[in-house]
C-alpha cells in the first residue's frame, strides 16, 4: 500500500507536551520508533486490499524553525523532508496547515497512484480534505492529540489510538515499579520478534522431556517474547502462520497432533487418540466459548474492549483455537464469524474494539429516560450526562463512579509523580481493586481532560473538587466545539455532577 505521511509537528508536539512532557519529548526526538511501529505494527485502514503493508513513499514534517529548530536532525536522519513554517504573525500563527493542503492536493493528482494519506494533526481544519480524499477513494488515517472534533473523526477512516501510539507506538509501556519507570526496550522488528518466538520454542523444547503443546507454545509465547501481538502474530496473522515461517529444524511441528518435538528424544503419542482428545477439547471449548468470553468481558468492561485484550485472553483460555485462529488464519476473520449478537466488531479505530450497541449508543427514548443505566438518586442527572456523552464522547460515570476516580487519582498523585501512562494504569488498577471496574479508556480520558481544561499537576496535593471542576471546564469546551449548547442550570448539573457530596451541599 502507497502511503505519504503528512506530520504536523507543532501540533502533535504541543498536544503531547500539554499532556506528557517526556511523551512528547521521545515523539521528537525518536522518530524512527514510531516510523517503525506505523509501518510493521499498524493495521491498515478499513477497505484497503487484503494483507496491505504500508510503505511510507512520501514523509514531510513542517516544523517553526523558530522554535523546534533542536529536533530537525532526528527527523532528518529518519528520512522526512522537512518544512519550515515560521511564525507569520505577531500572534505565532504559522503557514503549516495550507502548506499541508497544498501537498496533500498536489499529491493526489500525482502520477504515483497514493493509496493511503497519513495525517498527524488535531487540526479540525483538515475536515474538508479529508472529504476529498474520501471522495477520490483514497484511504486516510489520522493521529489527532487531544480531543479530536466528531466530525474530523468521522471524516478518517482510520483514527489511530492516542493511548496505543503512545504505548506501542513511543514504547511507553506502564511501569511494574513503585518508584521510577523503567527504562524502555526499543519497538523491535516483526522479524527480530519472529526470532525471538523461535529462540523461546527451541528452548522450551530443550527443556522439556516429552513434546510440547501447540496450544501451550501459542498461550505462553505473548508473555514471553517481547513484541509479540496475539492479535497479529509477528505481521503471519496466525500462530500457525507464524510457525511455519520459522526455521525450528531439526524440531518437528505436527498440526494433526498439536504438537512440537525433538525427535532424537521424544517420541510421538499415538495419533487417533490425541486427534480424539483434541477435537473433543476444541468441541468442549469451542466457538460457543470464545464468544461468551467476549460477552462477558464487554459486559463486565461496559464499555468498548479493544480486540487487542481479547486476543490475549482468548490465547490464554482457548489456545488449540488461537494457533490457527478457529481456520480463519486470520484474527479479523476469527472475530468476525463469532456470533457475538447484539454485540458488533468496529475496526475503524485503531486495532479493532468490540462494542454493545445498548451501552454505547442509546436510542433517543433512552436518552430521554435514562433507561440504560440506574443511578439511584442520581438519576435525574442521567439524561444530560447521556446527551454530553453522545456528542463529545465523555464517559457515561455516575458521580459515585466519578468522584471514586478522581479518589484513587488523589491518592496516586499523593504516592507518585503525575506520568499519564503510568498514572492511568495505576488509577485503573486501584479503581477495579476496590470493586470499580472503570475502564482504562475513561481513566485517560479523564486524565487529559483535566489536563486540558487547564491543570497542571505539580508536586502540591490538589483537592478532588479542583481537578473535577478543571475536567468539566474541559467538557464545556468540547461541548462548545460540537454546537452542544448547554444553559446555567445544565452546566450547573454537571458541577453537581464532579463535586463531591459535601462541596454540592454548600453551593
């Protein structure tokens, strides 16, 4: 797939800075990292031809030579041209986004037939080129920091995960240690991982005194080989696929029995009887299984599940199926001929999420009634809530559930300097500790709200009410942003709403 990349760095830069500083430090400074990870890693857009790789023909950075001049050799040495766009105005308004749609137009009248437009910028002014290029049947996918307009989203075919680029894309993966992160692993190559999957097969096998299970190997080995996705298998979108790319000589794999053996020092069970225990192991489990897993996590989660956490939890409960992924070859293919009714698969947004329609998208009825939710005496506040939550994108919380959040936040923030990695996962973990299961997805977007309505977490101990007050101003915005057009008694339901108990009481 023909792919030009089309950076707007003061953009993304200041986006993560306001968030991260050490997030948009690395993004600045590593390029090659990410490079590596929207090429080898990324899935591509919905409707580009099956088994796509993208090859990045065209990459151009526009950059304020006045102000980030420090990080042009980084992004020189990974292969952009780079364009200056100085400040024009006395305000610093610079000339970044009509360059941009003046080469994105230019190129899509090029004789290079581009298949796939990459656009980094939460700049809602793309909207309309987007629509061009959707017009032109041309794919388009999009980075945008922050909170990104609903219909600069709707008008990408692919939004890529903030969180995801973030940590799979810059490497921040969250850190296990109490006090510092820890330092980290460089993005690796799919071949450097396929190798890795080799080495930890050899070595198991050497290790052990009969012959190895298949579905143990698939189960194990995302735990073991850094890099590994169960959701794409190292780029052979199988574990089977996989294996059979790999050299394992003088090892021998045998589908049929579902198992990896030395044979100078094993020897191979009887087939009808493992052919009969595994298919009544597989018929046992079954597709009937996987999809109640799916439901049941989605249930628990009410909220979307990225299908990235469903492939690891279905390699590690149904790895017979997993190896191969059922037959399908492929985990797109497996997810997709699940019957996970009223449950629906959405691939528009990064890896894939599985969603509930009846939690996600409440008729009109429902959002007039609250008939989705029950939150006791809150419940006057559901239908405002709802209708924020439909046009910006907000988590559906009860205050209870909220106020709880912002609680474990406190108490964090109490323990740990403020990282927005390492800070969600820590909130989520306490949160569903103590009997709350939010969802990572709402805890960062909680996070960059408060940030973004105007917070600055510092080494102070800040009081709940304040970082609930400043999310809300965040809300506001969006809100405003979306032609949501909210009265004083509708903002003053939602201060109500971030306000603790006792601080509602004294307004």
């Amino acid at each position: 797939m023909k792919s030009a990349l089309f950076v707007d760095f003061d953009n993304v830069f200041s986006g993560l800075r306001r968030l991260d500083p050490a997030v948009a430090d690395r993004f600045a400074s590593q390029p090659l990292t990410w490079i590596r990870w929207l090429t080898e890693s990324l899935p591509a857009p919905p409707h580009a031809p099956s088994g796509s790789n993208r090859r990045l023909l065209v990459r151009r950075c526009y950059l304020n030579p006045q102000v980030y001049q420090r990080f042009r050799p980084a992004f020189n040495r990974a292969g952009f041209e780079i364009i200056d766009c100085p400040a024009m105005t006395s305000e610093g308004k610079t000339s970044t986004d009509i360059h941009m749609v003046l080469d994105i137009v230019d190129l899509l009248q090029h004789d290079v037939h581009y298949d796939e437009f990459i656009v980094f910028s939460a700049d809602a002014d793309f909207t309309p080129v987007l629509r061009k290029l959707r017009r032109w049947d041309r794919r388009t996918t999009v980075l945008a920091i922050g909170f990104p307009s609903a219909a600069y989203q709707a008008s990408a075919d692919l939004l890529i995960d903030q969180d995801e680029f973030v940590r799979a894309g810059l490497g921040f993966y969250e850190s296990e240690a109490e006090e510092l992160p820890a330092p980290v692993a460089p993005v690796r190559s799919q071949a450097d991982v396929a190798s890795g999957v080799a080495r930890f097969i050899a070595r198991t096998v050497s290790d052990s005194a009969r012959p190895v299970a298949l579905a143990w190997l698939a189960s194990k080995a995302p735990v073991e080989v850094q890099g590994l996705d169960a959701a794409n298998w190292a780029g052979f979108n199988s574990f089977r696929g996989l294996l059979n790319s790999l050299k394992l000589e003088p090892l021998l794999v045998n589908w049929e029995l579902g198992l990896v053996a030395d044979p100078e020092r094993h020897a191979l069970p009887d087939r009808t009887v493992m052919s009969t225990q595994k298919s009544a192991q597989i018929a046992e489990s079954g597709l009937d299984g996987v999809a109640q897993l799916v439901r049941d996590e989605v249930s628990k989660a009410r909220r979307p599940v990225p299908c990235g956490r469903l492939a690891q939890l279905i390699t590690d409960q149904f790895g017979p199926i997993a190896a191969d992924w059922g037959g399908k070859g492929t985990f797109r293919k497996f997810m997709e001929a699940l019957n996970l009714s009223p449950l629906k698969v959405d691939w528009s947004a990064g890896s894939g999420r599985v969603i509930d329609p009846r939690l996600t998208a409440p008729t009109a009825a429902e959002s007039r009634t609250g008939a989705t939710e029950d939150w006791g005496p809150d419940n006057h506040l559901l239908p405002l809530l709802t209708q924020v939550h439909a046009a910006t994108g907000m988590p559906l919380l009860s205050p209870t559930e909220f106020r709880f959040l912002l609680g474990c936040l406190a108490a964090d923030l109490s323990e740990h300097p403020f990282l927005l990695t390492d800070t969600g996962k820590r909130v989520r973990d306490r949160c569903r500790d103590t009997g709350h299961p939010i969802s990572r997805s709402d805890v960062s977007f909680v996070l960059k709200g408060i940030v973004l309505g105007g917070h600055s977490f510092g080494s102070n101990p800040v009081a709940q009410d304040t970082m609930g007050q400043k999310f809300v101003d965040s809300v506001l915005d969006l809100c405003r942003r979306e032609q949501l057009l909210l009265d004083d008694a509708q903002e003053a339901q939602l201060r109500n709403w971030a306000r603790s108990p006792q601080a509602a009481s004294d307004v």
